[in-house]
C-alpha cells in the first residue's frame, strides 16, 4: 500500500517567517518589513478554484486527493510516469548549525492557492535585453532601485515583497518541500535543475519588478563576471536598495573578484587574477563542459532512488565560489550570498544568476547545432514548480516552458567572452614534467601506488582530504581517434566525496601536476575543482523526524583536450592530484578517482 503524504500536518507549529533573522539581529532592519500585520491582497478569484482542485489531483497519475487538510492515503501505485515537482502541504522548517529554526515557507501554504499553467507572454510584447550591471545607465539604476523599494515595503502576505522572493530560493536549497508521491525532499542544486529552476526565479522576479515599475521593457542587469571589465562587485550595488550590509568588506570594489575563490585571500595581483578568472572560465565553459552532463550536471528524478548529486562546471565555480566570496565573513555561514538558505536576500543574486543564465545560453551556442544542447528526457522537460508572477496569480512552470528565452521574451546583450580563446598552457612543459613524474613513480616516498586502478578506490572508508592526496590512475583507453573523442569524452569521476558537515568545502583536482601546490586554473594541469557551498541547515525536520540531509557526492571532469595539451594520451595511467583548499579539506572524504567515458 501506498501511503500518501500526510499534508498539513507535516507542517510545524506556526513560526515567524523569518525566524532565521535571529541568527543575525544586528542586521534587522524594518525595510524588509517582516510579519507586519497587512490585509492581504484578497487572492485567490474564485473561479481559479475549481482549476486548482482538479488539477492538484490527477496531473500525472492515479493518485490520491490531496488537500491540505486532508490525509491522502491510496492504495493504488502510480499508473504513470512520476515527475519531479513539490508537494506544496508539506512546507517544513530546518534547523541551521546553530540550531536557530531556518522557516522560509509561505505565511499561506501554497498548497490552498488555486494555480494556473504557465503560458508565454505575447508574442507582441517587446524583447527585453538583460545588459551588463557595469554598462546599465543612471536612469535605470534608479527607477530599478525605486521597485525595490516598493518590495521591500510590501507586505510579507505578499509573494512580491523583497524576502519572499528570497525565500522563494530557501524553499528550494533547504528542502523545504517534500518531492510529490514520496518523503524525499526536492532539491535544486548539484543537478540538471539547476540552471532552469533559476531562469524561472529570476524571470518571475524581473517581471514583478517591471510590473512595479509600470515598464514592461524592465530586464535584469547581469554581473560579467567573466570578462575583466565586470570582475567587481557591480557599483550598482553599492548604493541605494541594491546594498546588503552583509557582504565581505574587503571583497567590495576595487577588489577584482576570485572566481575560483579557496575560502581564502588567493594573494594574486589584480592581473594575475584576471588571468586566473579567465582560464577558469574556459575550463567551466568549454573544455571540461564537452557533453551536456558536465554542463547541465547530473539527471535527477523523482523518488529517493533517483536521486543524483553531480553539479555542472559552471554551477560549482564561479557560481558556488562566489557566492561564498560576496557574503560576509563575520557571519556564521557567510550570509547573506554565502549560503544558499539567505543568498538571494542580497540583490546582486539576481545579477550572478543572470549571468548564469546568460551563460546557459552562451553554451548552447558554443556547442553548435548539430550537438545536442538540450535534455530530451520527458522527465526533466516535464518536472515543474511553482511561483507567484507580477499579478499575486501561483503558476505552475515547466522546464519545457524556460528553454527558449525568445518564448519568455528575453535576451542578452551580446559581449565578449574573452575567456572563449584562452586555452591554459601546461605549467611544466609535458616532456620535462612525464620525465619529472616518472622519476617520482620510482622513488617510494609513501606517497606512490602501483599502477592499477583498483588503487585509486580508496576503500569505503575512503580518504580524508586533510593533505594533498595523489594518486595514479589507470586509463582503460589509450591513443583514441579525433572521432572517438568527439563521440565519448574522457572523464575523470571523483567519486564518493563525503562533505561531512554542511560548510564550504573545496578541493582542485590537478592531472600531472608536478608542483600542484604553485598552480591553479591558469595552468593546463587543473582539471576541475569541487565546491560546497553552505545550504545554511544543518538538519531539515521533516514528518516530525530529522532527516539526514548529507549524502555523498560526485565530481565528473572532462578532461579529454587537457591530456592532449599535456601529451598524455597514450598513457596508460595519469597521475591526479586532489588538493584541498582554504583548510577545508579535514571535513572532505573521497573514496576514490577512476575514468569513465561520457557520450
Ligand atoms: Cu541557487
């Protein structure tokens, strides 16, 4: 029998909303006009009920009435296909390391709102052009910062109001939902929902802003923070609403952003970091990101068992790495932009994320038209969410809905990408450094393995990242041709990686690396890197248990263009390096690294 989820009574005793403020009471400020006493906006219409009631229902399988009143117990199994989506009764706090109550739910379950499907906007209303937050000019900035204002000043019955939108990216980095016809919780990081579940939050909040601004033209500004001219913090945010107090001081303008940032200062000069930026970039963009799992990340679905934790180049840096080198460094999880629970409270979210987004498109392009750059999996086009557009309506979206921004009626200004060209060259030329490696392969300092990859498992204890770890891997394939290459690309899976408490974590993987303490992204031998950033939750408290949020994780790199810079592809074995950075390796296990190959 199938018991189905017990809706309104999973939810926890009414808390404030914003109960997470504790953590942090010096930065309380009434401009984001918590819990105030408002009359809601009256909501829903009644003629949207009936959709709502009939829709909840049978969308896709035989199951149960749900409400948010009622238990729903059903005896039948799915009839159909299961697609990812929340199930919107089973709102639930989480507790932070602190054990301070994280509560970002909804003040009315969204699960008593009726709903309506989404549908693109008119094709005669103007493309809106998301320009560069460095380029965007004083008008703008300011009729940008008066709507800000105004959600700021909206009541908290309000889904436009400033931390509702924020709280909107808590729900869904917390685990904050159940997933629909199972316990396990809904999660939009380290998988393929990354870069679609944040085109739908960013474009809901850009439309309510032009709502509130009366200028349906009204686009996003994006942070370049790939090319050097927008390696800052955008001056727009520096001034007016766009401010958030709780950003690392001594990461504000001039400082050029780190965008393979370690949890700690890199010591680079602006130029040498610029380069570093850079070379990072076209690893995350175009080396390591040749087939569409490395990019998108891992296919997640519905139900414990599908459940994937393999992000994409870009999500972990920059996306990851700067998040955390925004939020400030005097607060316990480096709130705001610093975990994910309180990251969009500051406005230059929506920025990063714009980039982002810009990104997504970026690759696509890059990838040309005869390569697939869209998931053709109906689970992943179908999985949807839901989310309050400008007129307080609750839609339900799709991730087949967000796949050509032309239908949302969006683009990008076109830049440079300089990154587009910037192909690393090896720190050590290959020769010297084959020579150098082979002669550390002969010399038994501890450090070594034999040659075989059942040496590279580290066993299922696996191996604590508190010193560099190296380590020889077996390549089962050796000398492919160009053809070969194109159809499976060469990846290196660190597997196993066990953050054992949720903080920011990081370790850079190297391949032949002589000396990997001296190098980074600018150097051919970098391979990848591994980010956690900080959920912000310890536990998340779910049907009255605690349920253990960690799991384990994996990296997938691809490095087939990195072993032919470094003229390592007859090899039969590589030597890899993972070096934990910023001290955080001692809450890093891995169990092992091996080879697999990517279609
Ligand atoms: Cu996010």
């Amino acid at each position: 029998m199938w018991l189905g989820y017990q809706g309104a009574s999973a939810r926890p005793a009414p808390l404030r909303p914003i109960n997470f403020r504790l953590l942090r009471p010096a930065t309380l400020s009434a401009r984001d006009n918590i819990g105030s006493g408002y009359v809601a906006v009256p909501y829903p219409p009644p003629e949207l009920e009936l959709k709502n009631k009939v829709l909840g229902i049978v969308e896709d399988g035989n199951w149960a009435l749900f409400t948010s009143s009622t238990v729903a117990v059903s005896d039948e199994k799915p009839s159909s296909r299961v697609v990812l989506s929340p199930n919107l009764t089973t709102c639930h706090q989480s507790l932070s390391d602190a054990d301070v109550p994280v509560y970002c739910c909804p003040p009315k379950p969204e699960s008593d709102e009726p709903f309506i499907d989404f549908k693109f906007p008119d094709e005669s209303q103007p493309i809106r052009v998301r320009r560069p937050a460095h380029l965007v000019d004083k008008e703008y900035i300011a009729k940008y910062n008066k709507a800000l204002t105004i959600m700021r000043s909206l009541p908290y019955d309000d889904p436009r109001n400033f931390i509702r939108q924020a709280n909107m990216h808590c729900l869904y980095c917390t685990g904050a939902y159940n997933q629909k016809h199972s316990n396990a919780l809904l999660k939009i990081h380290r998988s393929w929902m990354f870069f679609p579940w944040h085109r739908m939050m960013i474009y809901f909040h850009e439309r309510i802003i032009g709502s509130l601004m009366g200028d349906d033209t009204f686009a996003l500004p994006f942070w370049n923070w790939d090319a050097p001219e927008g390696m800052v913090i955008p001056i727009m945010h520096m001034n007016g609403s766009f401010i958030d107090p709780d950003r690392d001081s001594s990461h504000l303008p001039p400082t050029v952003t780190d965008d393979n940032y370690n949890h700690v200062e890199s010591g680079l000069g602006p130029e040498e970091q610029i380069t570093a930026n850079v070379a990072l970039m076209y690893h995350q963009m175009v080396s390591g990101a040749k087939k569409m799992e490395l990019f998108m990340g891992c296919p997640y679905k519905a139900g414990e068992n599908g459940f994937c934790d393999a992000p994409g180049t870009i999500e972990l840096a920059p996306h990851n790495t700067l998040h955390t080198w925004v939020g400030s460094n005097l607060n316990p999880e480096r709130e705001d932009m610093g975990a994910f629970y309180s990251a969009a409270r500051d406005p230059i979210f929506y920025a990063h994320h714009s980039n982002i987004d810009r990104l997504w498109e970026v690759w696509k392009g890059l990838r040309g038209k005869n390569q697939a750059t869209l998931i053709d999996d109906p689970d992943w086009l179908d999985t949807y969410f839901f989310f309050h557009n400008e007129k307080l309506q609750l839609v339900r979206i799709k991730i087949r809905d967000v796949l050509d921004i032309t239908n949302l009626r969006y683009t990008y200004q076109e830049v440079e990408n300089p990154w587009l060209n910037a192909r690393p060259k090896p720190s050590v030329p290959p020769q010297m450094a084959r020579h150098m490696l082979k002669m550390r392969d002969n010399n038994q300092n501890g450090l070594l393995f034999p040659s075989n990859n059942l040496m590279s498992d580290f066993g299922p204890e696996g191996r604590t990242l508190d010193t560099i770890i190296r380590v020889r891997v077996y390549r089962p394939k050796t000398d492919r041709t160009k053809k070969e290459k194109e159809e499976e690309e060469e990846v290196l899976l660190v597997y196993g990686i066990d953050v054992k408490k949720d903080m920011y974590a990081k370790f850079d993987v190297f391949v032949n690396a002589v000396d990997e303490t001296t190098i980074g992204p600018e150097s051919r031998e970098f391979a990848g890197t591994f980010v956690n950033v900080r959920r912000g939750v310890k536990r998340v408290m779910n049907e009255g248990d605690d349920v253990v949020v960690k799991r384990k994780t994996n990296i997938k790199l691809g490095i087939s263009e990195l072993l032919e810079d470094l003229e390592a592809d007859g090899d039969e074995s590589i030597w890899v390096s993972l070096v934990p950075r910023g001290g955080t390796g001692l809450n890093i296990a891995v169990d092992g690294v091996r080879i697999e190959y990517l279609r």
